[in-house]
C-alpha cells in the first residue's frame, strides 16, 4: 500500500481484517481523514507556520523569535543558504527546515556531482534521545532483535543522533515567568509535544524555597514510586522511577490519552487471532503501575462495564482520544485541525476558538505558591518514554515462549533499566527553566553555581543549564558565524554557523583528481583534499571532514539535561566500508591531511573511482 505525503508523520487505523483491502478507508480518504494517532502533519498543516515565508520571520509574534528558538534556527539557517530556494522559489517554515535544514553538499555519491549550498542534510533529527543508549546496550547484550553487531561508525552517528535530539528539545520552548504565572511557548511547527504518543510528556517541576532556602514542596517531582519489581534477564530487583503524582492539581502534564470506545471493543472482541488460537477479547487493557496486576480485557470493555471508553497503550487498537491538552502550533485553525483529526481534547482549550478561529500557541498556568515561599526553581521536563509505557510492553508481550518476538518485552525492560548506569530508566530531559520570587541570597555572600542540583545558587535568575556559568560561555556575538574555536552564541555548538568560502577544492591531477572541503577544525580554516592514486578499479569513498551543524557533543555524565558542550563528530565508516568490500584491508591514508586529523577516522560523503 502506498501512502500518500504525510502520512509518515499522521498514522491511521486501517485494521480490519473481515474486509476486502480495496474497500477499507485507507483505499478510500486522504490519510489525515481517518485515524487518530500521529498527526503530526496535520498539525502543522493547520498552522500558520505552515504558509510563513522564512523571509517573514521578522513579522513573527515576538516570543516566536527567541534567539536559539527552532524558528530562529531554522530561519538563520534558511538565510546561511540564500532565503528563498536556490532556484528562487520561495521558502516558507516547512518540515525539513528544522529536521532536514539547508546545507552544502552533494546530493548523491556518483563521480562529478555537483556541490550544492541548498541541500537538506538527511539527519532528520527529532525528539527520541533515549532510544540509542538502548540499542546500543541490546547489542552488547546479543538481544537486539534486527541490525545487530554495531560498527563503530554506526555507534558514533547514534551518539550525534541523541544528541541533535536534546539540542531539538532545548529549541522547542520557552518559559516566561510573570507574577503568579508561567508561560510555556510553543516554537515548534506542530504541537508540543508531538510525534508517537504512548508514553511521551512533558510537564512543569516546580521546586519552592522559603528565604532560608528550605524546600517547601515540589510539584511534578519526579523519582522511585515506592514500589519494587524484578528484572526477569537476572532476578535483580528494580525501583522504577516515573511522576510521583502525575495527577496533583498543583502539577501540569502535557500528553496525549489515547482509549478504546466499547462500540469498537465490540467489533474486536470475537476476532480471532490464527497465530494464538485466542479472541482480541482477552487482551488486557492496562496494568497497575504499582504491582503489575493486569487490569480489564477488550471483552470487559464490549461488555458495558467501563463505561463509553477506557484508556490503554495498545496503539494499533486504538480509535479514540480521551484527552489532548498539548500546545497547540502558532495560528492552528479550528477547522483544518477538526478536519484532521488534530483537536486539542477537549476543544474548549488554548482560547476555545470554535469554527473559524486559531488556538494559542502558549499555555499560561497558575501558580500557586506555598505559604512562606519566596521563590522557586522551574523546569519543564520532557521524557521520551515512561515507565508505565514500559510495563505495559513488558507484560503485554504474551508471545509464547520461544516463538518469534516472544522476549522483546523483557529485553526492552532490561535495556530501560540498565543501558545508562549514570542515567537508568529513561530520566526526563531539561528543556528548559525559569525562575519565580527572588531568593534570599546576596550579592555580599557570592556563591558559585552548581549545575546540577536544579537550584539558582548563585542568585542571578538562572538555573543549571540556563546558567551561562554553568556552560563556561558568555555570548558574545547573535550568530556563530566565525571560524575561531569558540562557541560565539553560547548554544552549545562550536563555529556550527561558519560557512567557508568558497566551499570546496581541487587536488590530484587527471584521473587522480578530487574534490575537497574547507573545513573548520580547531578554530582554523584548513583544506581537506586527499588526491587519489591509480587503483584496481575499485570504488572508494572519500572523506567528508566538514562539521555538521548537529555534530556530537560531548557526553556528560550526571543530571539529565545537563548543558552539553561542544566536540567534534568523525565516524568509522569510510574504513569500515573499505574493508567490506571484498575483504580489502586499508588505512586511512595521511596524505594531504592536517596533522590533527591524520589519524581521525572520518565520514562516507560520495564516491570516485581509483584507477
């Protein structure tokens, strides 16, 4: 079945295995007019963002312009390329401006290509940073089930991969603190959160100090929820750690519920699954968080007794939204997002515009401030997967044993508890923080600030990872456009916004002839160009030196969310692929190259062929 554009971002439901395929919906509708779950197209169709021209960033609602904002980077990095396309067609804020944005490049790795400064670089970074350290630990552990035995070059564009991700995420939001409330701003181009729904959140931490700095209380704390299970892989017991509250008045969770109605659980409850010999009826809805006591089955929900509809993890299943209450994208009309199954829920929300009006794209909440408190630490908190989620795929997975995908459940448990030792069971990530009230301490008592406790302890506003002191960085220039070893815009990448000129060069001499780059290594403009030498014919791959503008960051262990500072990605894969093919052993070769890099191992860009 093809599916139509957008749809990799807006998935339906097209189960129905009673049916003849050519007359089921997804033969029959656009993919947004059905189905209920990923509609992350459809969000950002109902959008304005959608129809605004890069050019018209400046025409933006002020808040949407927020220096190291994803549509500030987006548009600085639409401009690095020229504004409108190469072939002067306009460009407007679009999907790949912020997933695939503009840079130079070839466009395929056949000889003679042509290099080109408008080329979406296939990164397609979003918000999943937490699933690479996983499949990374399955692979050592011999349980991944596909793509298996890791090559280092593929273990180094997962490290770049999680870390574009958490620089994604820092870019989504922003916090504004005025009185006894708190804004949070949408800067994406569709909700936020969005993307894959099951066990995905953000929400608010607040942390409230009196002026002795005694910690009053804490909504939306996060840590063990007091309950113990065992880890099947090697009996050892667990704490799972998740929301300790999620449903405290005092705490705001942004997510999506998605349930089951009891009309369509009804449908389900006779089908019969030909692989289990069992009904849909007998799947478990739910399980307690706490105990892992499977709750109702579909045939409970056919029966009547749960009521219109209940909630649950089965994905596939489900064909009913319970509750939306995430931020709606800039100007997203009512109309269009009905028509696309893209309502917040209930609809009332964000303005409540009806039919032909737009939602907000803030969400301003209430605070309510314990008695004695004089200021407060706030984060907003993402977590890409949850511990509920995990649970569910743990002992939902009811495969018998020794069939197909029958331990996926454990070994996915086993990875989530154990693929970080520094940061286990998927912690939350930073966002991004603000503060409330003023803390007591004073400038006649300085106090340097310490990264990662959540607490401004050096009185200036600013907590850990928006604490410039925290980063070692100080801004001094908007855009980081000059190659000098520093990070001018203290965004946590170093020279990402150079642009050498021109961009690349010659070397070698007839069929020996390459093309090279300028590149940016250590704050100096060098030329990489190796010349090649005649061959057996064979192809090989020549590297690519030139920083990426979401190049790995260094890891640093502790505090989730804990600013990264900038390093230097170079993979594994030009002498990994040399040596597969055929066998053929090879070094790099250090002709040509700067000391520095004579020995790094560097990326696969394109092809020529030696001899």
């Amino acid at each position: 079945m093809a599916l139509q554009p957008g749809t990799f971002n807006g998935l339906p439901n097209i189960l129905d295995p009673n049916q003849d395929p050519t007359t089921k919906a997804a033969f029959n509708n656009p993919p947004y007019a059905y189905g209920i779950v990923e509609r992350t197209f459809s969000e950002y169709k109902a959008g304005l963002i959608s129809e605004t021209l890069v050019t018209d960033f400046a025409n933006l609602p002020v808040e949407l312009q927020a220096p190291g904002g994803a549509l500030a980077f987006a548009y600085n990095a639409a401009m690095q390329a020229g504004g409108t396309y190469e072939d002067g067609s306009p460009r407007t804020f679009n999907c790949q401006g912020c997933h695939m944005r503009p840079d130079v490049g070839e466009g395929c790795n056949k000889n003679g290509a042509p290099t080109r400064a408008d080329l979406p670089k296939h990164d397609q970074s979003g918000g999943n940073y937490w699933m690479w350290p996983l499949i990374q630990y399955q692979d050592q552990q011999g349980t991944l089930r596909l793509g298996g035995g890791l090559t280092a070059g593929q273990i180094a564009a997962m490290d770049a991969g999680e870390q574009r991700s958490k620089q994604q995420l820092q870019m989504a939001a922003t916090l504004d603190v005025v009185g006894d409330t708190v804004t949070v701003t949408n800067l994406t181009g569709h909700k936020l959160i969005s993307g894959y729904p099951e066990g995905r959140r953000m929400w608010l931490n607040i942390k409230w100090y009196d002026d002795s700095e005694t910690l009053l209380r804490e909504d939306g704390a996060y840590g063990p929820i007091g309950a113990t299970f065992v880890n099947p892989v090697d009996n050892t017991p667990f704490e799972p750690q998740s929301l300790l509250d999620p449903y405290d008045p005092n705490t705001k969770v942004y997510m999506a519920h998605y349930a089951m109605t009891q009309e369509w659980a009804s449908t389900l409850a006779d089908v019969v699954d030909p692989a289990a010999g069992t009904s849909f009826g007998s799947i478990v809805l739910d399980y307690d968080r706490y105990t892992g006591a499977p709750g109702p089955t579909i045939a409970d929900l056919a029966g009547g007794s749960l009521g219109a509809y209940h909630e649950t993890f089965h994905f596939v299943l489900n064909n009913h939204v319970s509750s939306d209450n995430r931020i709606p994208p800039y100007g997203m009309r009512y109309d269009i997002a009905k028509t696309r199954n893209a309502l917040p829920v209930p609809e009332d929300q964000y303005g409540s515009p009806g039919p032909g009006g737009s939602f907000d794209h803030q969400d301003t909440v209430d605070l309510n401030p314990p008695q004695g408190a004089t200021y407060a630490d706030i984060t907003l908190y993402y977590q890409g997967t949850s511990w509920e989620y995990v649970q569910f795929l743990w002992l939902a997975n009811n495969t018998a044993p020794g069939e197909f995908l029958a331990d996926e459940g454990v070994n996915m448990l086993d990875a989530w508890i154990n693929a970080d030792p520094d940061a286990p069971m998927v912690p939350p990530f930073v966002m991004t923080t603000a503060s409330w009230g003023a803390s007591s301490c004073a400038v006649t008592e300085p106090t340097e600030a310490t990264c990662d406790d959540g607490v401004d302890n050096d009185c200036d506003g600013l907590v850990d990872t928006a604490d410039p002191d925290c980063s070692g960085c100080t801004p001094s220039a908007a855009d980081d456009v000059t190659c000098d070893g520093i990070d001018d815009d203290c965004n946590g990448l170093i020279d990402d916004g150079y642009v050498p000129v021109p961009t690349s060069s010659t070397c070698g001499i007839g069929e020996c002839g390459a093309t090279g780059f300028l590149e940016c290594v250590d704050g100096s403009t060098v030329d990489v160009c190796t010349p090649g030498s005649p061959g057996n014919g064979r192809t090989v791959r020549r590297p690519d030196l030139r920083r990426q503008p979401g190049q790995r960051l260094r890891r640093l262990r502790g505090r989730p969310g804990h600013r990264l500072r900038a390093g230097r990605l170079f993979d594994l894969l030009f002498q990994a692929d040399l040596q597969r093919a055929g066998g053929l052993q090879v070094e790099q070769q250090e002709q040509g190259l700067p000391a520095a890099l004579a020995a790094v191992p560097v990326t696969i860009r394109d092809s020529r062929r030696v001899g």
